[in-house]
C-alpha cells in the first residue's frame, strides 16, 4: 500500500475514525501501487485521501467472513458534495 503517516485521522462528523479490525486510530496512507482500479479512484475529483491501519500485527481476526491476518485495512475517502 504505502507509508502512513503518524497522524490520526479525525472526522468533524464522525469524530476519532479507527479500525474496525483492531479497533486503533486510522491514519492517512499515501498510496504507492499500481492497481488500476485503487489509481483510479485517486483520480476522481471528489477524492480527499485513503486512510487505514497498518497495524497487522493486531488483524488476526475474521470479520463478516473475511480474513484480516497479515492485511492492511485501507479506505477511501471522498469529500461531501451538497445539493443546493
């Protein structure tokens, strides 16, 4: 995936955005693959960031029947558009 930074990620809606696996705070990754379908949606113009946990070690878990073990959890994250 990339390299996070240090930073937690924090949502003026949903506050403290942490890892539904292991439960810590989530912090901005920059991505660094070549998955056309992950580079594509960093192209879209409502793209703000991609933010997971790169905390493996704690992923060891199953959740709603996918594997974790060994995964970085990584989520996209796209600006609110209003209509007015």
């Amino acid at each position: 995936m990339g390299s996070g930074s240090s930073k937690s990620v924090y949502c003026s809606t949903h506050g403290l955005m942490v890892c539904p696996i292991c439960g810590s705070a989530l912090v901005e990754i920059q991505y660094r693959g070549r998955k056309p379908d992950v580079l594509a949606l960093a192209k879209r113009g409502d793209f703000r960031c991609f933010v997971g946990c790169l905390r493996v070690d704690l992923h060891d878990k199953i959740v709603d029947g996918v594997n974790y073990r060994g995964k970085v959890f990584v989520k996209p994250i796209f600006a609110r558009v209003s209509v007015g």
